[in-house]
C-alpha cells in the first residue's frame, strides 16, 4: 500500500483504485486562509485527494496510464463551495413573485402555487435545473430542503452533485403528504430509506417553521432526527412579524422558543437568524447550534440583516447559503460570499467587519462542518475529492495578490472545471453528467402550466 507525501501533508491509499485525475500548471488555494501555492499540481484517486505538490515535487510515479490529466495553465484549483441552504426544486418559481414582502410573498403566491404545481416530476426536473446551476458556478454540495424528498435525492445522484437532502415537515396539507398527521412517518420513512444508500446523499429533517409547526411537531421532528443521529433544519428570525406567529408557550423571541422546546444543540442548524437580541445570540452560542446566513434573500425580502458579525465573534459556527431560486433569485455562491462580506460591512459601520477570507470559510469549511461533512471544504489528502477550476486569464481577476479576489470579483460565470466525488462533472465549462438541455426543456413544459395557471395569464 503506497504512501503518498508531499509538504508533510499525507493519505495510504489502496495499490489500485480507480477514476484518477491529475491537475497540473495551477495555482492551488488548500482553503481559506491558506497561502496560495503557485505552480502546484493535485492528485485524485477515486473519491479522495490523494496528493498536492508544486512543480519541484514530482506526482507519485505509480500513476495509472488511465489517468484524466488536466492542464490548468491560468487557473486556480480551489475547494468547490458548499450552499448551506436551499429549495432546489423552486427553480420553477424563480421569478414568479418578486419584489415582495416575506408574508404576502409566502401566503399570496408561493404556496399556492406549490400547492398546484408540486409534484414528483417537478421535484426531480427542478431539482436537476438547481444541480446544473450549481455546478456551472462552483457548487458541489447543497443542504436542500423540501417536500417529495425522495425525487431530490434521487436528481443529486443523476447529476453528480454531493447533497444534505432534508425532507420537509409542516403542519398543513403538502405536496406528498396531503394528510398532515403523517408528516413525521413521511419524515422517519425518508430517513429510514436513504440513510447509508448513497455516498454523496445525506438525509436529514427540515421542519419549516415555528409558525408553521406546532410545538408538538416541532419536538416530534427534533426527536426524530436526534433518534436517527440526523441533522434537523428550521428557518427562525427571518422576519419581525415572526413573533407574533408562534404557538404558545412562546418566550419573547423565536430563539427563545425553540430553547423552551429544547430544539436548540449541535444537530441542529438554524437558517436566517435576521431578528436576534444579545439573549438570542447567546442561547444559540451555548447551546452549540449552527446559524446558515441568506444574505441576498434577505435584502430582496427587505428581513434585514443577520448580526453575523456578533454571532462569528462570539463562537457561533456561521454558515451561507442562497436559499431558494424563488427569493434570491441566484444559486451562485460567490456573490452571495460578496453580498454577505459587504452586507456585514454596512450593517456593522466597520469596514473590518467579515474580511473575504472569513466569508471563504463560512461557504467551504464552516458549511462542511455544519452539515456533518468534515472531509469536505478543504484540498487535503485524505478529503474528498470535490474542487473547482476557475479561469483567472481574464481582466476583472488580472493581477491577483490573494485569495480576496475570489470573493470581491469572481463569480460562478469564471468556473471552468468541477470535480465531485472524484468525478469530472464539468469539464471546459461542459456538464458531463447529464443532459442539461433536456432538463430544461422538461421544466419548460412545468413553467407552461404554471402561466397558464396564472390568474392575469402573465
């Protein structure tokens, strides 16, 4: 069994293994923070970074004739970013209400129009859409969370994407459970069928809401996950009116409730997190769980903006995400790492506040942490083999000092290459694990019923 060593960085690896890829003439970012190595090459073996070196350190000799070489002259090999939150399939609704507040926004038209137009076909074509989207900019794993779960989990693997798939619970009628009462069967039977299935698809429980579940539920959910050693989703804070929408025994907070309820611990991951007070921010630092920030959702939404700044100061694992086509309306992680950096910035006064590489972190190896993936987000030997190629020969990444450029001025549109799971999902900015022209000629049908559907006809 070889040994692989290079800058005192190392793995044992299998004699044989397949799927070998060797990227070579780039400049290589382990993760942020890390100095920038130019003329540095990177080995895959199977799903797993094998080795990293510069051009003075040459590769293993052992390579395997089969191996994929990639010439990445002008480019910088960097971990592929993670979205820590996500409704892939609404895609189908990016555009249909915009410019909205949260609550008419959610009661006029999305779930309506979930409630008409959610079904399994929709999930798994909408879901793909999302995935295309994603690897195009940069994306290789997403925390998604929604209804029909089992089609989303099933486009992840169709499309090579690594995925946290949470199915969601709340207690009105939904797509999938018409019948209230089953949600948590739903939910247990979601987990019981994907977990340990696939290598690249995590299960987990999204309950939507404080406002949307009852305090039963939401325990019912919670006990559930924890049973199952899953993760558990729920969006809180998002808006001001929140309060006034929770079920009783509510505290004076949304955090607050979900503490009463005893929700709050490191399985769990709280998304939005806009309204806190100093007590809130507190709650969430002892109690170990994890905050997923949606910048660019939360300015179109007018919510406000998260204290991430506070929440990061004080030990709190801070993630981002873009959440939902429908309320950004961009899966493009690198604008939302410029959204948040800047956001925080403004928010704050303080032109310090959430410098690029902290915003690097929070979308590579905050979110790995966080969704329970801790051999992703960073080019180490011995991680899983997800990174990205992004084409540097152009003027608005000319001259590059550091790792800041990444965030202030790239975006998804720069990305040339993606590996996932030691997969070449995309290479020369062409998408080679599925048909992306089909997909979307499958959700252009769906987008047909959803106008005509509509009342105006517009």
């Amino acid at each position: 069994m070889p040994l692989f060593l290079t800058r005192n960085l190392f793995v044992h690896l299998p004699a044989t293994m397949i799927n070998s890829i060797l990227i070579h003439n780039c400049s290589l970012l382990t993760g942020s923070g890390a100095q920038l190595l130019p003329d540095a090459w990177l080995l895959t073996q199977g799903d797993t970074i094998a080795a990293i070196g510069q051009a003075h350190e040459l590769p293993p000799a052992d390579i395997s004739p089969a191996t994929t070489i990639i010439d990445g002259q002008g480019m910088m090999l960097m971990p592929g970013l993670i979205n820590a939150h996500n409704h892939c399939a609404m895609t189908l609704f990016r555009g249909l209400a915009d410019d909205l507040e949260l609550a008419e926004w959610l009661n006029g038209h999305i779930f309506p129009a979930e409630a008409r137009h959610v079904n399994e076909a929709m999930v798994y074509h909408c879901t793909k859409l999302a995935a295309a989207e994603m690897i195009l900019s940069g994306t290789t794993t997403v925390a998604d969370g929604y209804f029909l779960e089992h089609q989303a989990a099933q486009a992840f693997i169709d499309t090579g994407m690594r995925a946290v798939a949470a199915q969601g619970v709340i207690d009105f009628p939904a797509p999938g459970v018409p019948d209230p009462s089953r949600n948590l069967k739903t939910a247990a039977g979601f987990l019981d069928t994907w977990q340990g299935r696939h290598p690249r698809v995590t299960p987990a429980i999204f309950a939507h809401s404080p406002y949307t579940c009852s305090n039963q539920t939401l325990q019912g959910a919670k006990k559930l996950a924890s049973e199952r050693g899953a993760s558990f989703f729920i969006h809180v804070a998002e808006s001001r009116a929140e309060q006034s929408m929770i079920q009783a025994p509510q505290g004076t907070s949304p955090i607050r409730h979900l503490a009463a309820l005893n929700l709050l611990d490191p399985q769990t991951t709280c998304i939005h997190c806009v309204w806190l007070d100093d007590e809130d921010i507190d709650l969430l630092a002892g109690s170990g769980a994890g905050v997923v920030i949606c910048p660019q959702s939360h300015q179109k939404l007018a919510s406000g903006t998260a204290p991430a700044t506070e929440m990061l100061r004080r030990g709190i694992r801070v993630g981002l995400g873009t959440d939902g086509c429908a309320s950004n309306n961009s899966l493009d992680m690198f604008r939302e790492m410029d959204h948040f950096s800047k956001t925080q910035k403004l928010s704050t006064m303080e032109a310090t506040s959430l410098p690029a590489g902290q915003a690097l972190t929070c979308a590579t190896i905050n979110n790995a942490a966080l969704l329970g993936l801790n051999n992703t987000g960073q080019l180490l030997p011995g991680f899983k083999a997800d990174l990205i190629l992004i084409d540097m020969r152009q003027p608005h990444l000319s001259p590059c000092y550091n790792q800041d450029l990444l965030v202030y001025a790239a975006s998804g549109a720069d990305v040339r290459s993606v590996i996932i799971d030691g997969h070449l999902v995309m290479r020369d900015k062409k998408i080679l694990s599925f048909d992306v022209q089909d997909t979307m000629e499958e959700v252009r049908k769906l987008a047909e019923a959803v106008m005509q559907a509509r009342p105006d006809g517009k």
